[in-house]
C-alpha cells in the first residue's frame, strides 16, 4: 500500500495502520495485562487469578512485609517525589545511602542510581564513547545497550551470542578508536550467561572496557547474589563497570551503576539520560536498600529459586518438553511459530497459569516461545502443576517445531 500523500510527503497515518495490519496477519500484535492483585507467586490478572510464570521477581521480594513496610514508613517521611533531577536538589539521603550499599555489596568503589535500565544503558555509551570509537555487543544484548551505542555515534559492532572467538574477530577488525565491550551477563530471553572471563580477557588485551549489564543475574548467581561476574570469578578491574538492576530480583525499581570512580564521574557529568530526568522517588530507593539488604543475607532465597529450577528442568525432561540450555530462572520453551506460542499461553491462561509468549522483535525470526520464569515465591507444588499443565502440549509443540526445522525455519 502507498502511504505516499501529496507532494510525496509520506503520510504518517497511512503507513501506521499499514504497519498495524502487518502485525495483525504476522502474530505480532501484543496486549496489556491489568493486574489487580500480587501476592507470593500469584496475581489476579483481567480479573483472573492466576499462577504468575511470566514475571522477574526471582527471589519473591517484591511484596515482602518487610519492604512494602519500609516504603510505607518512607513515603511518609519523604513524600512520593524527588522533587528535582538528581544534579539540581532532587538527590536525596536516601538515594545516597543507596548508592553506597550496592557499591559495598559489589565491592566497586563508586554507585551512581538512575530511574531505570534503560536509561542507564542509554547513558553509558553516549557518557564513554564518539565518533570513531567501536561498541562491541552480543546479537542477543538487551534493547537498550543497542539503542545506548546508536546515541553514542560510535561504531555498533555485533558478534554472534556467546561467541568470545567471533568477538574477538571482530574487536582485531575494528581496532580503531577506543573500544567498550558491552554485554548481558544472563540473557533476558535465553536465559544462558555469557562467557564472561573470555570477554574480560579480550578487553584486556584489547585496552578496552567491559560493561556488563547485570540485571537477569543479580540477586541470583554468584556469590552472595552478586551477579554473573562475581560467578566468573572476575574482580573490578577486569569488569570495571556493571549495571545492577532493582526492579527484578531486587523487587523494586530503577537501576544501580557501579564501577571505578573516573567512569561514574564521566557518566555522571555527561549523560543526557541522568542529567535531563527526575531522580527516583526516595521512598523507593529506601525499599530498594532494604532488598539488597535481605538479597545479600538471606541466601535461602537463592538455594530454594536454585531447587526450584533444577526440579522445573527434570520435570520437563521426563515430559518430554525440551527446554533452551539454561540454569537461570528464565526457562525458554521454543514453539517457533507465532501463532501457536500465543495459542498454547492462551491454554495455559484457561488452566490459571500466566506464561509469557514471546515473539520477534524480542527474539529472533522464527524463535517464538514461552519464556517461564521461576520465583522464590513459587513453592514446589506450584512448578508441577505447571509442568502437568504443560505435558498435553508437549506433543503438539515438538510437532510444529520439528515441522519448522524441516521447512528450514530459523531455529531458536
């Protein structure tokens, strides 16, 4: 359809609705969830109550008496605003205290909190990098990371997922300008980690800097939570810059920068996506201290999210429900075709289970799936009986997915 209008002047509406029906006839076309009600592992969903496997509060926080408790009394204290931008007088105690405990628990010399991942993402490229200079990134990186090395005007260079031998391939063709290597440490829709001492290494050799973006493993791996690089066993000089995200694991909301003192300081004064928005509300970065405070000393969470996942991927092996290589909570179940990825949520829904379908443009042409996510919260009876929900499906989707591969669709 020509969405040309006079003058050749394209027509705005036009090339939407375009656009719209285009999603339509694809399967693309995604829809809002009214949630009503959360509670330990449940949510009332469009007025539904539902086992919740679609979300990231991976170690059940996010309604913890304790936390709920400790907002609650802030809110009172602080109002519900910070009033300001962090840089005018909108940076308050709260944040700051903040900032100092995750620095701590990280063992990294300097925090620097945003309002959330994204715009953190967006900050450190643009804050690091110029004209000339190379991002290096994994084909499966977050959203924002890509969107953060376009604003920089820097080189966006993409290696294949989880491939150290491809990346350093191509940091050797690229070796002009300064070079950041930004990657996921667990990807969001894979749910594997990537080869993290491969890539500090070629940083290293290199002279670039490695920036992991922490937000799937924080709270999860590692050693006392503290993330995929503290699993890989890599120091603060070899991962000199993480972003700790607060509204997963951590059950809040916002993000955490942490790294040496000059990059903090260089994103702090520079980064259009810090200076130019409104800090977090105090009262949530006080509900935020109070979960890295139990993320940090409770490790039950961890050992009970750890036996719950291990018990899921039994389970579906002995249903016969073949599952993406991950031992993080994130648990893809690939379909490939878009239609039945939704068709067979929708079947979950109707059986009081919530389960992500996952469709391009977050994945890959043809790797649709169900992405499940494990939570503190979920208790043993609740995996199995997604797993028993789950085994009248496990047929009809190995048979679309054989029949894809077949017909040559990308594999996911």
């Amino acid at each position: 359809m020509n969405a040309a209008g006079q003058g050749g002047r394209i027509d705005l509406r036009q090339r939407a609705q375009v656009a719209v029906e285009q999603r339509v006839q694809d399967g693309l076309v995604r829809r809002r969830r009214s949630i009503s009600h959360c509670h330990q592992g449940k949510v009332s969903c469009d007025g539904q109550r539902l086992l919740n496997f679609a979300g990231n509060d991976y170690l059940g926080l996010a309604h913890d008496p304790a936390i709920v408790s400790a907002m609650q009394i802030a809110s009172q204290n602080c109002g519900v605003g910070a009033g300001a931008s962090h840089m005018v007088c909108g940076h308050h105690r709260e944040h700051e205290l903040l900032e100092r405990a995750v620095a701590d628990w990280l063992g990294y010399p300097r925090a620097l909190l945003f309002g959330s991942g994204y715009l953190a993402n967006l900050a450190v490229p643009q804050a690091l990098l110029q004209a000339g200079d190379v991002c290096l990134q994994d084909k499966l990186d977050h959203a924002s990371l890509i969107d953060g090395a376009r604003l920089s005007q820097a080189s966006l260079v993409r290696y294949p997922h989880a491939d150290a031998r491809a990346a350093r391939r191509q940091a050797q063709a690229h070796a002009g300008g300064a070079l950041l290597l930004a990657t996921d440490g667990v990807f969001s829709m894979d749910g594997d980690v990537a080869p993290l001492r491969e890539l500090a290494n070629l940083a290293n050799e290199q002279q670039g800097l490695l920036y992991v973006d922490e937000a799937h493993a924080i709270g999860v791996l590692g050693p006392d939570g503290r993330g995929s690089v503290a699993a890989a066993g890599l120091t603060p000089a070899q991962a000199p810059l993480l972003l700790v995200t607060l509204g997963k694991a951590l059950g809040a909301c916002g993000a955490v920068l942490v790294g040496q003192d000059w990059a903090i300081e260089q994103v702090m004064q520079t980064a259009r996506s810090y200076i130019y928005t409104t800090a977090p509300p105090p009262a949530v970065a006080v509900a935020a201290l109070a979960a890295v405070k139990m993320a940090r000393n409770e490790p039950w969470r961890r050992a009970k999210l750890e036996g719950l996942v291990a018990r899921f991927r039994q389970g579906a092996r002995e249903r016969g429900l073949r599952l993406l290589d991950s031992h993080t909570p994130i648990q893809p179940l690939p379909v490939g075709d878009n239609a039945l990825a939704v068709h067979v949520a929708q079947e979950l829904e109707a059986r009081g289970f919530l389960v992500g379908a996952i469709r391009p443009p977050s994945v890959p042409p043809g790797g649709a799936r169900l992405r499940i996510t494990l939570s503190a919260a979920h208790t043993d009876h609740d995996v199995d009986a997604l797993l028993d929900a789950l085994e009248p499906l496990a047929a009809r989707i190995a048979q679309r997915r054989d029949g894809d591969a077949a017909a040559g669709a990308v594999p996911c």
